[in-house]
C-alpha cells in the first residue's frame, strides 16, 4: 500500500474519531480494517474502513455479503430497529469487472434493516471520493479533502494521533471508573443501618408493633389508605442478625450491579423492585407484618440474572453460575425458614429482572423490547395490587389486628387504631375484643351511648369478657341506672380475678351499707 492509502485509512479515522466523537467498535492493525460507532448521534451510520488490494469485483461482492451478516449481528447487540453502515474500501485500483451496482446504489439486507453505502476510495480517484463521502456525510469537504503530497512523517503523525487517542480515552475511562464509588449502594446501607439504630433506640425490644408504627408492611392499613407502606419496609429490619445479613450481601452485590446500570438505573431497580417485592406480599400473604431490604436485594439478583440472559457470552461465566447459586440458595432458606417472605422475595427478583430489561444497561442504545420488559413490570404489579385489594373484605384473623389497635390506643393514636378498626368491621372480622376495644375508646371520649352499643355488641358475641361489663356499667352509673349499673359491676367481678374490678362492686356494696 502507498502512503496516500495509509494517510487516508488514518487520516478517517483520526476525524471520526476526534471531531465527531465515533467510538472504536472494532480494530485490526494487521489488516487495517476498523468499525466504529456513534454512540451520542444514532442518526449517524457506523462506519467500516478497510484499506486492502480489491483485484476482483467478486472480492468485493464476497465482502459485502459477509459485511451485511457482522452488521445485522450487530445492529441486534445495538438493539436498533434498522443500521445504516458506510462501508470504505481504501484501494490502489478499482476492482476487475462490473462493480458499479455495489458503489453506486445502497445495498440492503434481506430483512431491510440493514442499508449498506460502499465506497471506493482509489488511489487515481480518491479526491472525487472523499468529496464524494464527505457530500454523503453532510460535512465540509475540507474535512476529508487532501491538502497536497503526502509524506511518511504525515502518516506517522495521524496513526499516532489515533492511537493516542484510542490509549487516553481507554485510560481516562478506566480511571474514571476506579474513581466512581457505588454511592447508591453505600447510601442505601447507611439509610437502611440509620432506620435500624432510631428503631431500636425507640423501642430497644424491637416489638413488631414499634416496627409497626415505623412502617412495616401491613395489609389492613394498606387497605385503609396508608400506601407508603409499599416504600417504607424496605429500610426496616427486625433485629441486628436481619440487617447485617442484607446489607453484607447488597455489598458485595450492589456495586456490580451499579457499575453496568448506572447510578440511576441502580437506584430504580433498588426502589421500585423493593416495591415490587412488597406487592407481591400484599397480594399473597395478607395476614403478616412485613419488613426487610431483602425484597430490593432480590431485585438485585433479578437486574444482575438479566444480563447473563441478554449477554450469556459475557456474563454467564463471570457472575451467572454466582449469582444463580446466591438466588438458589436464599430461596431454599425461605421455604424451609419460619418468618421468612417467600413472595417478597420472589416478587423482588422477578421484578428486578423486568426493570432491568426495561431499563436497560447505561451507553445502550434503546431497544423495542425495553417496551415488552417495562410493559410487563406494570401488568404483573397491577396484576398482583388487583388480586391484593380484591381480598380486602376477605374475614381474617382479627387478634393481630386488636393487638396493635390496642398499642395504637395506649400510644394515645386512636386515628390509627380506629383504622384497623374499620378495616376489620368491613371485612366481617371484628370480634368480641374488637368492640370492647371500641367501646373503651368511646368512653374515653365520654361518648356513653356509643360505647354502651358497642359494649352491648361485645356481650352478644361473648358474654363472658369482663371488660364490656364493666363499660356498661359505667354508662349506667352516668345515666343514673345504679340498679342496672351494679348488675353490671357484679358481672365483671365475678368473670374475672382482676381487683380493679372488684374493688369497683365493693363500692357499690359500700354504698348500700351508707
């Protein structure tokens, strides 16, 4: 090859390169053949040069059928509907035979995604190809164009420059990435480590009903309109061995996942299958509180089992048998694990995989399948919160839900408690305590008549419990019934070895002695 071949081949790339910021894709030196990208303009075509002796127009048709076949494979990586290829042959001669179809008309690929523009760029005619090229590129021909002989010291310059280019891009990335910290990754932690400590320095027991008041996940007041709930789990965990458990696996796992998706990609995939994670819970298992990053670190496993399926070549032995052993491995434990949510876990990683597919990795071209993965996240989460809130009237078990109204009552909360008490009475839940729960709020509120009712409707369910006795006979003593108010008072004495209540029918007695 001459020296005005070689200065071209550079001269091209050593432009595309700097002034309209391709990327390399693909280099050969041996052969002198490169591709290159665009990455932050998609309307500009990637570029192919090849600097090679073309004797025979079949060379070239060979070449070109080959070129379209690499193209379609990589317009699938790009995730691009159609590619447009500019296809540069740098040659000392045209080529023997019946060439002109392939330079002068675009060739296209069976399926037409793929439009391939070949030029020829020979030695006898390379000025009126570079013109040519450069009208084709929509760039000034001063550009491309030759500005006299061309030297050895020229075609030095320009393969040096080119290759400098390529080693302090390829450094400044790589130093770049030794800087980033997974920043997500450590602030989820510390977040999740802080909501931990105020935790247990409110409540040092870690009852589940301070986890309760601090935002575990609950289906009865989620149905009552409380769906923060949906969030909030995530950073919340029931003793010291449950967070460092998660937060010890999201760091050695969260800041590969971060460094392919991107910080923001991360942080979605974090949040958003966390809450995926939850619906799933809200929906299959309605009677359980609920807690733990676990559901976000689920999703983790699902974003980082993605890429192994969307690049096994890459992936699969590097994280793929890894990850697939930790998700194995944590799923075993939850079945065979007392206290554990399976389907927050399986949720998580489910919708982990989906955002990720809907996402994407960071410096990736959009795909239309990113419309199938984001569309399957909405119809699966609004699959599940439909089958969740289509059991809402379902009977449950009230005693959890009475416990925690009664916490709610003693924390002098009774907006809270009165929504569980709604809940259950809705539901056809509410049972004995329940009312007698009710009836000793509405006397505190010095509601008689609503707290007689409701007294009345715990003894018709269970005439045993003293505790509506004894409202009853409060709200007698205040309508001035004392006949009525004493029977009441014996009831409660004789159901129950409490002394308050039986130093409260001693007064009576007392009285009738006076």
């Amino acid at each position: 090859m001459s020296l005005l071949e070689k200065y071209v081949f550079w001269h091209l790339t050593n432009y595309f390169l700097r002034e309209e910021n391709y990327r390399l894709i693909h280099l050969h030196e041996e052969k002198f053949e490169l591709w290159l990208d665009n990455p932050g303009k998609k309307d500009r075509p990637v570029i192919r040069i090849q600097m090679r002796e073309v004797g025979w127009s079949s060379v070239i048709e060979r070449d070109i059928s080959n070129t379209l076949q690499v193209a379609e494979n990589l317009r699938k990586q790009m995730g691009r509907m159609k590619l447009p290829l500019i296809n540069l042959y740098i040659s000392p001669f045209a080529p023997v035979g019946n060439e002109s179809a392939s330079f002068h008309d675009p060739v296209t690929s069976q399926n037409k995604k793929i439009t391939l523009y070949n030029f020829l760029l020979a030695e006898d005619q390379m000025g009126a190809a570079l013109s040519k090229l450069a009208s084709h590129l929509q760039i000034s021909e001063e550009k491309l164009g030759l500005t006299g002989p061309v030297t050895e010291e020229m075609v030095t310059a320009e393969r040096d420059a080119v290759i400098g280019y390529i080693t302090k891009k390829v450094s400044r990335e790589q130093q770049q990435a030794r800087k980033e910290k997974p920043l997500v990754t450590y602030t989820f932690i510390a977040v999740a480590v802080i909501a931990f400590l105020l935790t247990w320095l409110s409540d040092h027991q870690l009852t589940t009903y301070t986890f309760l008041k601090w935002g575990a996940f609950f289906n009865p007041l989620v149905y009552e309109g409380e769906w923060w709930r949906f969030i909030t789990p995530i950073f919340l965990h029931g003793d010291f061995m449950h967070i460092a458990s998660n937060c010890v696996m999201l760091y050695v796992v969260g800041p590969w996942a971060e460094k392919v998706y991107g910080k923001w990609r991360y942080a979605v995939i974090l949040l958003l299958g966390g809450v995926a994670g939850n619906i799933a819970t809200f929906a299959l298992n309605s009677e359980a509180v609920s807690l733990g990053a676990s559901t976000s670190l689920f999703a983790v496993f699902g974003a980082l089992l993605y890429l192994v399926v969307i690049k096994p070549h890459v992936y699969a032995k590097s994280i793929g048998t890894s990850i697939a052993a930790l998700v194995a491995i944590n799923l075993v434990i939850d079945i065979f694990m007392p206290g554990i949510s399976l389907s927050g876990h399986v949720g998580g990683l489910v919708g982990g995989f989906f955002l990720a597919g809907a996402l994407s990795i960071k410096k990736q071209y959009f795909h239309w399948k990113q419309f199938f993965y984001g569309g399957a996240v909405c119809v699966l989460s609004c699959l599940f919160l439909y089958l969740g809130f289509s059991k809402q009237y379902d009977p449950i078990d009230a005693r959890a839900s009475n416990s925690f109204a009664q916490s709610y009552l003693n924390d002098h909360k009774p907006t809270e408690a009165n929504k569980l008490f709604s809940y259950l009475i809705q539901a056809n839940s509410a049972d004995e305590y329940t009312y007698t729960l009710m009836a000793s709020e509405a006397l505190d509120k010095q509601n008689y008549e609503e707290a007689k009712k409701l007294a009345d409707k715990a003894i018709s369910m269970n005439p045993t419990l003293p505790d509506p006795h004894y409202i009853l006979s409060v709200c007698y003593l205040h309508e001035g019934n004392e006949r009525q108010a004493e029977e009441q008072a014996k009831k409660a004495a004789d159901l129950s070895d409490n002394e308050f209540y039986k130093e409260y029918y001693h007064q009576f007695e007392q009285n009738k002695v006076e």
